[in-house]
C-alpha cells in the first residue's frame, strides 16, 4: 500500500467517523419542536456530488494566503487552477467540465484559484467524492496526499 493510498484511507476513516457521531443539523441540546436556524449549512446540505465511475475513468491526466505559506508564493496565471504538491509536483488546469486526474501530490504545498472572480474549482478523493471547492481569487494551503481529481469549474 503506498503512501499516498494509505492517507486517503485513513481520510476517509476519519471523514466516517465524524459523520457517525452525530454531527446531525439540530444541536443535542434542543429538545422541543421548534426549529432553530444556525446559518451553518449541515454536510449533506453543502456536499457536491461525487465524481461518477466514468468521470474518474475518463479523467485526463495531465481567503489569502499568509505571507510566508507556499500558496502565496505559487505562480499561476490569470484563467487557470493551480496547485502544488511538497513532492514538487504541480498542475495548472483551465477547462470546465473536464474531470483532471492529479499528478501525485503528497503532503503540504499551495493551492491558487486565478480564474474569472467567483469561479469554484472542486476537488474530489480516491473515491470519487467530494473534499473541498475553493472560489476565484483565493489561495490556500493544502493537504494533497488524500486529493485525487478535480474539475478546474
């Protein structure tokens, strides 16, 4: 089992876990019948759809930063996704609605969304499902080991 695979297994574990102990949408204290509103969206409400068997089979292969994180250092141009890995692998993706298979990134490294403002890249497991989205213009670090797709919008 590699490393990378390894990773994604325990993520995954761990996103199970969570999901059971009863991170439910109304808090364990409110017991009457009235309905309380958080603002706070529960998983299921904020979940993107995971990849499809095809998607992940046809895929091609190919907030502000701090300062002194890897993701405001990462060059990325104007229309393009970009990320990089602390294995030094890196990808820049433009492409709606292409499915875009990761070039093995392992551990921390940057993530940089420079397309048109407001456009969201998302970014899916193993699996297939979905970890996270992050809007245009924003920059980020990212734990890459467990990330295996994305679609750059």
């Amino acid at each position: 089992m590699t490393l990378r695979t390894l990773a994604a297994a325990l993520f995954a574990a761990a996103t199970i876990a969570t999901s059971t102990i009863g991170l439910s949408s109304t808090a364990a204290a409110h017991t009457d019948s009235t309905t309380v509103t958080t603002g706070i969206l529960t998983s299921e409400q904020a979940r993107q759809p995971s990849l499809t068997a095809a998607q992940m089979k046809n895929a091609v292969e190919p907030a502000t930063a701090r300062s002194g994180s890897a993701a405001a250092t990462l060059n990325c141009a104007y229309y393009y996704v970009c990320g990089k890995g602390g294995n030094g692998n890196r990808f820049d993706y433009t492409t709606c609605g292409t499915t875009y298979t990761l070039p093995n990134l392992v551990g921390w490294g940057s993530l940089h969304n420079n397309q048109t403002p407001g456009t969201r890249a998302h970014f899916y497991d193993a699996n297939g499902a979905w970890m996270f989205s992050i809007d245009a213009p924003d920059k980020n670090d990212v734990f890459w080991t467990p990330v295996w797709y994305v679609i750059a919008c």
